[in-house]
C-alpha cells in the first residue's frame, strides 16, 4: 500500500490511499475508466461508497437508431475506489487485472486523428484554479499556461495532470468563462417584454457591450431631467454657487420652468449668497428670463432702492410704499426682508398719516 497524490499509471495488484484537494483528483491516474457500478456499506454512522471502474477500450457500442453510442469497456483491467461520505478528499483506490490490456487513447473532440498525442486527464482542482485567474480578467490565455507550466515541484510523470495540457485547454476555459457572462436570448426577451408590460417604468434599455437598463417612474425622470436642464457656470470656480442656485431656484417653486429658462445674473450671485447666510434666509439668486424655445419680450422699469441697506433692488424682491401724492405713488423702495412686513408698507414719511 502506497500513498501517492495523483501518480501516473498504476499497475495491477497495486492499492493507494490518497489525500487530495479536490474530491475528484484521484481519479486522474492517466487511465481512462469507466464507471460501472456503485455500492453504499453503512458501519455505524458512517457511510462508505465503494465505486467499480472498468478500463475504456477504442470504439463505441451501438445502440437503438437515434441514441448516443455507449464506448466500451474491459474487465480485465478494474479500479475500485472506497470513501466515506463525509471524507471524500480520503480515498483508497485498488486496481486489479492486467494494465498491459490498456490502449492509449486520443481526446475524443480531436478533429486530427493521426498522431495525435495520448489524451490525459487534468486534475479538477488545477482546471478550478486556472478558473479563478481567468475571471479576474488580467491575463492573456498564453500567460496562464506558462504560469501554470513554470511550476518545477510537478514532476514529469504529472505534466497535463496538475498543470494545464496545453494553451487550447486554457482557451477552452476562457470561453467557457465567457459564456457564463454572456446574457442569454431568453434574459434580454423577457426584460424587453417586462417594459412592454410595465409601459413608462422602464426608460431605456440597451444591449452592449453591457446589458444597461435604466427604470425609474415617469415622474422621478421628469425631475431628473429639469435637474440636469440648468443653468451651468461660466468659469471654472462657480460650480458650487450654481448648484445651490438651481437648488434654491427648484425648492422655492416646486419645479423648473422650462419654457422659460431662468438665467442667474453671475455677478450678483456671490453677494446674494452672502447676504442670504448673513440674514440666515434664502431667497431667490438674482435673474433674468429668457425663453429656451420661443422669443419672450420682457417688459420692466427701473426703480432706484431707498433702503436703509444700500444695496441694490437686485437682490431680492423689492416692496414699495403704499402712500400717494395724488395719482402719483411714492417713490420709495425698500428689500421685503429688510422692511419687516409681509403685507402693505409704509415708508417713515407716510408712516404716520
């Protein structure tokens, strides 16, 4: 009895007890079998599986017109492998009969039969590892083979076996790793069904390079979208300013106006955000209105500020005095805030009539 990880080619009368990292690298011994029978013993607790093999011969069995052809096997040459249930990485392997029986046989997709070389099988846990680098997407499938070829502790008996066979291999899991991304026919149908269905939810859909799909309700989009539709800074250090500008523009009337596009007066921003911190109230950037789709003709008079401030009417909104002299109205013009009054003001001169 030997303990062995994987060795090449065992011959007849020969048991193995082999520890391996994955549950199913004992089975690449360079022979190619055939499982034909499988046996469960329950001693206490545990369960051990007992698994008969029989070595695979060239050619096939045919079967009834329309079905797979089975390939053929021999008894001569037998492995039988023992496992408990919870310790498969543990297995007691014994082969029997005659290996010489044995024909090297080529890989059965090999489309050029002729000299072609003997087919090995590659450990499972060396085509899991390979796996895992390859989704990770920074090396090229030459790269990966001459990684796992440039191991010196695989001795030459193992080359194919707990190494990769050769760049094809590679390849093979690289496009198997592809396809498992690819998104299927069926997930892209019933996606573009679902937006017919949900007509409104799903905004937009595309394809490639990456499946994108954009879903919101119609009214998030519209105000996604007024968001977006802003004015924007004509230098490189307003950005801030704007933002708190169209911030304060959405805020106080509930939604933009997009048939008249507000346009922020740039050089009285800064002051008015200064002046609004000051006060420890916001209101409305200065502006001026122009339409974004047709020719609005604006019609506006100049009134000079007599408030006790001294800054400018354009600064927020102005209230004047409700006396008058006459027809006339009083000239004086003060800042709402500064005023103190929501409703009718007075100035000092006409406070007391």
């Amino acid at each position: 009895m030997q303990n062995r990880n994987c060795q090449g080619k065992p011959k007849a009368n020969e048991v193995y007890v082999i520890r391996c990292e994955n549950s199913d690298d004992w089975k690449c011994d360079q022979y190619p079998w055939i499982q034909y029978g499988l046996k469960k013993v329950t001693i206490g607790s545990a369960v051990l599986e007992k698994k008969y093999f029989k070595i695979k011969q060239p050619g096939s069995i045919s079967q009834q017109s329309g079905k797979r052809s089975r390939p053929v096997g021999s008894l001569e040459f037998r492995r039988t492998a023992f496992y408990f249930e919870d310790k498969k990485n543990l297995v007691l392997v014994h082969y029997e009969g005659d290996e010489n029986v044995y024909t090297p046989l080529i890989h059965g997709n090999r489309k050029e039969k002729e000299n072609a070389p003997e087919y090995v099988r590659t450990a499972p846990s060396v085509l899991k590892a390979i796996e895992k680098v390859v989704q990770k997407g920074d090396k090229t499938a030459i790269d990966v083979y001459r990684d796992s070829i440039s191991n010196s502790d695989i001795p030459g008996v193992q080359q194919g076996v707990m190494n990769a066979r050769n760049v094809k291999q590679v390849e093979n899991i690289v496009r198997k790793v592809n396809e498992q991304k690819r998104i299927s026919k069926d997930d892209i149908y019933n996606l573009m069904l679902l937006a017919y269905h949900m007509e409104g939810y799903i905004q937009e859909i595309t394809v490639f390079p990456d499946l994108t799909s954009i879903i919101a309700l119609p009214e998030m989009i519209s105000i996604v979208n007024q968001l977006l539709d802003v004015n924007t800074q004509t230098n490189g250090y307003d950005c801030g300013v704007y933002a708190i500008a169209n911030m304060m523009e959405y805020c106080d009337k509930g939604k933009f106006n997009t048939q008249r596009r507000t346009n922020f007066i740039e050089k009285y921003m800064r002051p008015h955000l200064i002046s609004c911190l000051e006060k420890g109230h916001f209101t409305p950037i200065p502006q001026g209105i122009t339409s974004s789709s047709d020719f609005v003709r604006i019609y506006a008079r100049r009134i000079d500020s007599n408030c006790q401030c001294g800054k400018p009417d354009v600064f927020e909104n102005m209230i004047g005095c409700e006396a008058k002299r006459g027809r006339i109205n009083c000239a004086e013009w003060v800042h709402q805030t500064c005023s103190g009054v929501l409703e009718d003001w007075y100035c000092d001169e006409h406070r007391v009539i």
